[in-house]
C-alpha cells in the first residue's frame, strides 16, 4: 500500500506549527510570571521596604517545592529570562507561522 505523503506532510505542518506557537506563549507568559520576582521584590531586592515578599526556602517547601531552595529559583527564573532572550532573537521568524 503506499504511503500518503501529502496528508503525512500536512498532518507533521500542523503538528509542528501548533507546537512551536504553544513554546511562544508559554515563553511569554512565563516571562511575564517571571518579571514579578523583581517587581514584587520576590528575589529580596527590597529589604528596605518590603523584606516579607523575599521568597525563602520554607516557602518553597510550603509552596510544596522541597527540591527547590532560594538559590535554584533564583537560577530558574535566569533560565527563563534565557529563553526569553532566544526567543527575541527569533521572534520574527517564529511569529511569521501564527495565522
């Protein structure tokens, strides 16, 4: 029997095009999450005024995260900005496949 390649082609379009679109807005919807930890002082940048939003390790376990600690969300919330960071460097490619 031979092989569809024109509804495989497509099927794998679809697929590919709808994926790379859900990326690009988790990336941005994290990214926006993720300017909160500056913004509400979560990271502890505002000692002075606002010493109870800083996020520290009990929180994390609260917040039901034992594996994290302050310092590796501190590197997640980097990594994101990171991904953020790529994808501003390809936004305009990845933006040309959203209808």
């Amino acid at each position: 029997m031979p092989v569809e390649t024109n509804a495989k082609k497509a099927n794998w379009i679809r697929r590919v095009v709808a994926d790379g679109i859900a990326v690009v807005d988790a990336i941005r919807r994290a990214d926006v999450t993720a300017s909160e930890y500056s913004t509400s002082a979560f990271n502890g940048g505002d000692q002075a005024n606002r010493p109870e939003y800083a996020i520290t390790d009990e929180d994390l376990v609260a917040a039901g995260f034992p594996h994290l600690d302050a310092s590796k969300l501190n590197q997640f919330v980097g990594g994101l900005a990171g991904l953020k960071t790529a994808y501003d460097g390809s936004a305009g490619i990845l933006e040309a496949a959203r209808p």
